[in-house]
C-alpha cells in the first residue's frame, strides 16, 4: 500500500495520491500519476512545466472542478470530493476563486454585474436582495480601487484585454475566498499589461492573505513566488 | 438568485427569443379568440334554435296506438294536461305541414304548371305552421321575431297583438285573403311586401286510397319575422291555426304541442320524463319518445357546433404546440451558444439543476410574456371582434362577415374567463415541457468541456 503523505497544520489545500486517467477509444491515458502538492494558508505557489506534463488537470482537479480518478483533495482537512453535489458547488463558490487565461467573462453582463456573479450564485434572491445595495458598493470598489472606474457600466466587449482580466480578478477576490486558482492569467496579454495585472494580483494575495496557486511557463513569473513546484509527465519533481 | 438575473437578461439580449414569444403569443391569442366567437355562435344559435320550439315538444302523429286508440283530434285535454303542472309556464298547439310557395299568378292553374315542370324555378319548398297567437306568444320567441329590426327591408306586421289582421291598404280582389306570415329571407328572396299575395301549393295523401290529392290556396302577407334562425326564416310560414287546418281538410287541428318551462335548466329532464309516462297512459300522446326536449330536437346541429368547436380547439392547439417547439429550438441553440458560459458558471460556483433552472427559466419567461400578451389580444380580439371586421371590412371593400348568411347583426363572442385560464396555462404546460429538454441538457453539461468550448 502506498504511504500517504501526511499534511501539514498550516496547510490550506492538500493533494493526495492524485491520479487522472483519460480513456480515449480502448486505450486508457493517465496524464496525472499519484500527485501530491500542499498550498498552505497565505502561500503564492508557482505550479510550472511545460505543456502537457498535467499542470492544468491538476488545477482543475485542486479546484473541485474535474474528480480525480483517485486521490483526494483535502481542504481545510476535509476531502472536497466526498463531499454532496451542492455542497461541493457551494465550496466552489465561497472558498475558491478562479482567474482564467481567457477571462471568461460573461458578456451580457457589465464590469459590475460580472464582479457579483459568484454572489449572486451563492445567495438566494431573497438574500441577495438584502445585501444587493452592500455587494454592489463592493463590487464598484473592486474595479475603481483596480482602476477601472470609468469602466463599471462597460461589456466585456468594449474593455482591454487587461481590463477584463482585472474584471476576472475582482470577480476571483469577490466573496473572499481562501485559495485563488490563476491559470496563466497574463498569457494572453502583452508584457507590460500582463506585469500590471501581475503587480495587482499579487498585491491583493498579499494584502488579503490569500493563497494563491499561480501556473505559468514564464520563469520571471513565477519568481516573484515564495515556492515554485514543477511538474513533469503528469509527477512532481 | 442568478437563475432570475441570468435568465431574463439572456431574454432581452437575444433577439430570437421574440420568435418565441410572439408565436406563443399568436397561438394563444387565437386560440382564446376563435374559441370566444365559437362559443359565441353556439349559444346564439342556441337562442334561435330554441326560439322557434320552446322547451319541450309534445309531438301526436295520428298514428294509432297500439290498442288501435288515436291521439284526440282537438289539442285543448293534451294543453289542459300539460298546463296543469306548476312547472309549465305555458303551452300552444301548433298544426305543421309542409307546401310549396309559388308566385304570379292568380289561378291555381298557374301552380299546377310549376308543379309539373319544377325545374322552370319559382318554387319554393316551405313549412307551413298552424299557430295560435296569444299562446304561441306566451310559448316560443315569435313575438320578438316579429318585433326584431330586419336586416333586409323592413315589412314588419303593423299590430303585434293581431299580427294576422288584414295589411294596411291591402284592398282584396274578391273575397279576402287569409294573412300569412313570412320568414325574412323568404320575403327577401320572393321580393314579397305587406300585402303581396302568395300562391301555397300542398298535397295530401288520402289514407284509405293512398291517392294524392293536390291542393292550393292564395294567402295575402301581413309581415315577415326575423327569428335568426337560417332554416326559420327561409321556410316558414305561419298561419292562424284554424285557417291552416282548414287549407289541409283533413280535420287534423293540431300536430304538435311547445311547451315552455318556467326553469327548462332545472326542471327540464324531470318534467320530459314525468311527460312521457302521464302523456302516454293519458292516451295524449302516442309514445314517450313523441316528449323531447329542444335540445333532443336539434341535437345534430347543436352536436355540429360543439364538435367544430372542439376541431377548432385541437387545431389552434397545435399553434401552441408549434410555438412551444420554437421555444426547443431557441433554447437548444442557445445552449450550444452558451456552453462557455455554462462553464463560468460551474467554476463560480453554479450546480446543474441550478443551470437546468436557468434555462427553464427563459422558456418561462417567453411563455409569461406571449401568453400573457397573447391573452390580453385574444381577450380584446374577441370583445371587440365586430367594430375590428367592420373597419377591416370597410378599408378592404369585401364582406368579411357576412350578416345576411348568419343572420347575426354582430359577430358574437363570449370570453369565459375559465378557458382563457386554462389556455394559458396550457401554453405554459406545454412550453415549459419543451423548455425542460435543452434545459436538461444545459445542467448535465461537465463544467470543463464547457470551458473549453470556444
């Protein structure tokens, strides 16, 4: 029996014994071989490699949006994948965040509107009547605080590349989750924009004390890490 | 809450969920329409069905019973009888026979010709009836058909209270002419006036010869009546009782007896059967099936009506049915269009029947607001169906609705405020189930070939 790796108090997220297997026609692909990785409270980790060696299968296993084909995902010392459906979407909502690479913005929604999506998923119409006025003063104090003031009633549509990825990050930091999940949030963009989105998500993380699991190729990005994990045909090494 | 948010917002942002909503909006509206003038037709019809019979008709064929009795020749033991019950409020004797209406000539000679080659033209088959005035007012609806506003040409009878006295002006040529009352359309169609003369042709079969013996005799016209009956008013012609019985001389005074109820809803059902058992051992009437109701009586036509309505119903549904699948392929499109979506919404947080809901939600909304739309047209469509053909019809120059044929001077509508409900929600039954499939598809959708769907 494999031995598991214990983890540790100050751990936030914990992977444990992660495989994913893909079956393509009747050959089965395993592209993540028994990963652990610990991202503790707090913690800016850098999740590197080169493509295909798994980085993003197992973002979206630790972000409780593909099950693993065995492991467990352990957050706040519970195993995330045991738990029920609802719960689980709950968790997803209130304790994780995510920034894409492609901003993934709703695009009949303005900057505001778009911010409080992961409120107006949590809460109930009910509740969310009762805290509109409180969540949508927040949600203009995000983007003007992110710069974005002259931008709250703009689409998706009618906003930068840069603008929208800080849009997406406001919406991440939102209901002030535990963990943020960024998958190469400036590679989409120019160098420039991309260090100023760069400069202000790691401003918030350490502002806000949250962890932040950051998968990038870009060495000079993951620098500015306290830990950088690398992974290598679907292992860490 | 983002269901309600997301739902009505892709709503307004999509242009072809329109299509949706007004062909939702199409099938109710016409439906709650066509249904309301159907159900409007039926119950004038009704009206008029029953105007001309009353409630209940006591037919005495002089057939024998079968203990070789006949029915008595003078209707007043069967009018005693029934105007003994309390329930009756009141009873007319009426003689009817059929004849043919012929014009132009003075000599009966004249009629014999039109008889011999029919299809020269000018005949007319009619229903001659044999009434009592003041007890045929009290019994059915020809003194409002007397009194009714005619639509083609006014020769109505100068006295309600002796609608067969002599027209004004009218000077015989030789011994006076019995009046006669004519349907409007027959007037119409005969171009017969106040005091035009007419020609009544009619054969009778002599029961013991089988022989059959013509017979003719000239009526003068004291007034025509609008029952708004079509076949009342193209073929009937009412004589006094006495005169008619006279003009057949067979010595038959009566063929039938109407009944009217005080309450025909109430006490309908209970006096036929009390009729047809106390009737018949009376030797009054020959059988029980001789008591019918009115409604016994035209229960083809009325039957008719109901079934086209039903017919109607069904085929307008499929206009709802139609829509709804206009809904499915709306949503299913939008559903491949969103997939992206779907899956920010899965990683914010969002579970599948949450998303099932969301698109449910927009089937929802396209029903609230074409079967509500629908429902607000169809309910106007139909209360102010008449002033909308006339204009229609005047701005267009061709008669939509044809008056003269329906013999209504509006089109009638009732809305029952049941149907549109259930209509309605009918609408809403069915689109929602149709909304359910794609929906259903949306919630089952994996968050991450969601995302990666571009």
């Amino acid at each position: 029996m494999p031995k598991v790796r214990p983890v540790a108090t100050d751990s936030l997220i914990a992977a444990r014994g992660i495989v994913k297997s893909f079956q393509i026609a009747d050959r089965t692909l395993e592209v993540l071989h028994g990963v652990d990785l610990d991202v503790k409270r707090g913690e800016l980790v850098a999740l590197m490699g080169a493509s295909g060696a798994g980085k993003s299968t197992l973002i979206q296993v630790m972000g409780l949006l593909d099950r693993p084909t065995s492991g467990k995902v352990l957050l706040d010392g519970s195993d995330a994948w045991e738990l029920p459906l609802a719960e689980r979407a709950a968790l997803r909502n209130r304790a994780i965040g995510f920034v894409f690479q492609f901003y993934h913005l709703l695009p009949e929604l303005n900057a505001v509107e778009n911010v409080l999506l992961p409120a107006m998923i949590g809460n109930s119409w009910s509740g969310y009547k009762q805290r509109a006025k409180e969540f949508k003063d927040r949600a203009r104090g995000m983007l003007v605080k992110f710069g974005l003031e002259q931008r709250l009633d703009h689409r998706p549509a009618q906003l930068s590349g840069g603008e929208r990825q800080r849009v997406a990050i406001a919406r991440a930091l939102f209901l002030d989750p535990k963990m943020i999940i960024a998958d190469e949030p400036t590679g989409n963009l120019d160098s420039a924009t991309g260090e100023r989105v760069l400069e202000l998500l790691l401003t918030e993380q350490h502002e806000r004390g949250v962890s932040l699991l950051l998968v990038t190729h870009d060495e000079r990005l993951a620098a500015h890490c306290q830990r950088i994990v690398r992974m290598e045909d679907g292992r860490v090494v | 809450m983002y269901k309600y948010f997301l739902s009505w917002r892709y709503m307004r942002a999509r242009r072809t969920n329109l299509i949706g909503v007004v062909g939702i909006g199409v099938g109710v509206g016409a439906l709650i329409m066509i249904l309301s003038i159907m159900t409007g037709f039926l119950e004038e019809t009704k009206k008029s069905l029953r105007g001309g019979l009353s409630d209940i008709i006591l037919e005495t064929d002089q057939r024998m019973f079968r203990d070789g009795r006949r029915v008595p020749h003078s209707p007043a033991p069967l009018l005693e009888a029934v105007r003994a019950d309390p329930r009756v409020a009141g009873a007319c004797a009426q003689l009817s026979w059929f004849g043919m209406l012929t014009q132009g000539g003075s000599r009966s000679a004249y009629a014999t010709e039109q008889l011999a080659d029919p299809q020269k033209g000018n005949l007319s088959g009619v229903r001659l009836f044999g009434i009592d005035v003041q007890d045929e007012y009290q019994t059915t609806e020809l003194r409002a058909a007397l009194a009714r506003t005619p639509l083609l040409g006014d020769e109505r009878v100068a006295d309600l209270d002796d609608p067969f006295a002599p027209p004004e002006g009218y000077v015989p040529d030789g011994r006076p002419l019995a009046s006669c009352l004519v349907g409007e359309q027959l007037a119409s169609e005969w171009r017969l006036r106040r005091g035009s003369e007419i020609w009544i042709t009619t054969a009778l079969i002599d029961a013991k010869s089988g022989e059959v013996h013509p017979s003719d005799r000239r009526f003068v016209v004291a007034g025509t009546f609008r029952s708004g009956e079509n076949e009342m008013d193209l073929q009937r012609i009412y004589l006094a009782r006495a005169e008619l019985s006279d003009f057949l001389g067979t010595g038959r005074e009566y063929s039938q007896v109407l009944v009217r109820l005080k309450d025909y809803e109430r006490d309908g059902t209970d006096v036929q059967l009390d009729f047809q058992s106390t009737l018949t051992q009376q030797g009054l009437v020959p059988r029980p099936e001789f008591v019918r109701t009115w409604e016994d009586y035209r229960r083809p036509l009325l039957g008719a009506i109901e079934n086209e309505r039903v017919l109607m119903a069904i085929m307008l549904s499929l206009v709802v049915v139609v829509a709804a699948f206009t809904v499915f392929a709306i949503l299913s499109m939008m559903v491949t269009e969103k997939r992206r979506d779907i899956g920010i919404l899965s990683a914010l947080g969002a579970t599948g029947p949450g998303i099932t809901g969301l698109f449910v939600l927009i089937g929802f909304w396209d029903t609230l607001l074409g079967a509500t739309g629908g429902a607000i047209l169809g309910v106007l469509g139909a209360v102010y169906i008449d002033p909308f053909e006339r204009g229609l019809s005047h701005t267009i120059g061709v008669e939509i609705f044809n008056r003269k044929v329906y013999l209504f001077d509006h089109i009638p509508a009732i809305v029952n405020p049941v149907w549109v409900g259930v209509i309605v929600l009918g609408a809403f039954v069915i689109a929602l189930l149709f909304a359910l499939v794609p929906a259903w598809k949306a919630g089952r959708l994996h968050p991450l070939d969601a995302l990666r769907y571009e």
